[in-house]
C-alpha cells in the first residue's frame, strides 16, 4: 500500500539546538499532518498543511515550530531552539484529500538532552 | 473534555477467543480510523470508516453515528494481534483528528 517515510528514524540533540525532521508524504496526496506522541501517552495532532499554507495547528504547535514543503520535496518539521519537552516520538501523516485516510509514517524519535 | 474514550484500557486473552474494542465519541463525528501501533510506534490503518460495518480478514468495523460509537471486532485472535488499538476521530470542518488513548491488546499462547 502506499507508504509515507519519515528522516531521520531516531535523533538525540542538545537542548537549544535546532532540529529538522523530515517527511516523504505518498506522492499524489495533497494533505499532510504531524503529530506528537510522548511516551506512554496519547498521539496528539499539531499542525495539518495544504496548498503551501497551515491549515490549522494545535496548543502543542509552539512557536518555536515551523512547517514548510518547499517546491514538493520533503514535507518538514523544524523545532528551533529545542526544549526538553519536544523530545517525542513525530509521526507525519498525509492523505489525497481532507475526507480520506490518513497514512502514517512511521515516525522519528527525537530525545533532546 | 477528551473527544474520544475507549475501553477497555487494556485486554488479555488466549489464542483463539474473540476481542471486542470499543471507541465512543462526544463530539459530532465525520469519520473513525482505527489504527494498530506497532509495539515500534509505527502505525497501521486498519479501517477508515465514516458509518456502518467493514470487513477485513479477521476483523470487523461497525460504527453508529447515532449512538456515538465504533467498534473493532477481532476474531479468533493470534498472538501477532498484540499491541495497541487506537481509533480517532476525524472532523471534516477542520481537518483534524482526536485520537483515542488506546486499547492495549495481549494475546497469550
């Protein structure tokens, strides 16, 4: 089926530093989505994207987020500067349409010291 | 208020019965995904279900818009079913997605 890759699979950084994780949404799909799961807890969405722009975004989206698809390449998520309590496991999703299944990536383990 | 409950929080049975995972919403539903987390974190959709019964191998999808509820039937279950089942809500309006806090599924041999 289709597959949504997620780079790197794991990344440790110190706190402050900047992070970039990126996401290689299935190739048709217009839709696309990160979600944060801290260990042991809830998946929780943060941000969904369409067309270039943010559709909408979370409490958990800080403003030390961003997100951007630059010219169809990876679909990313920059954390800039890094606290500890960003250290989660981030799933991008995406999906052809906004009333489809989402397909999941799966996932990229940030732990920031 | 949390959108999406189920329960049980967690199961454990024997290879061969029958599971029964429940996800009842407070909120107006546009659609139900159920998922699989792999004991990795990865996640596989299992259904996409907006209303009615789906069918997929073992298991079965029945949500009810009326009564705010989905379910996950898994049937004479093996112990490669072990792991977490989330299901989440999906709203058209807004594009978003409420996850449930899962159901944590042990199948013992």
């Amino acid at each position: 089926g289709p597959k949504v890759l997620q780079i790197p699979s794991h990344q440790i950084i110190d706190m402050g530093q900047m992070v970039t994780l990126n996401c290689d949404p299935v190739s048709n799909h217009l839709y696309f989505y990160w979600y944060k799961q801290i260990l042991g807890q809830q998946m929780e969405f943060l941000v969904n994207f369409y067309n270039g722009k943010v559709m909408e975004k979370s409490k958990l989206f800080k403003d030390q987020f961003s997100v951007e698809r630059p010219d169809g390449s990876y679909f990313t998520l920059k954390i800039q500067p890094t606290a500890l309590e960003d250290s989660a496991v981030y799933f991008c999703a995406s999906s052809p349409l906004n009333q489809d299944t989402q397909y999941f990536g799966p996932g990229t383990r940030l732990l920031v010291l | 208020g949390q959108q999406v409950q189920q329960s049980p929080a967690s199961l454990v049975l024997q290879e061969g019965e029958n599971a029964e995972l429940q996800c009842n919403f407070s909120t107006s539903l546009n659609s139900m995904q159920w998922f699989y987390q792999r004991p990795g974190g990865s996640l596989v959709s299992l259904f996409y279900n907006p209303s009615g019964t789906k069918h997929s191998g073992r298991l079965t999808s029945t949500t009810v818009i009326k009564e705010r509820r989905s379910s996950l039937h898994i049937s004479s279950s093996q112990t490669t079913d072990s792991g977490t089942y989330l299901c989440a809500l999906e709203r058209y309006s807004n594009n978003r997605i409420f996850f449930g806090d899962g159901t944590q599924l042990v199948v013992k041999p």
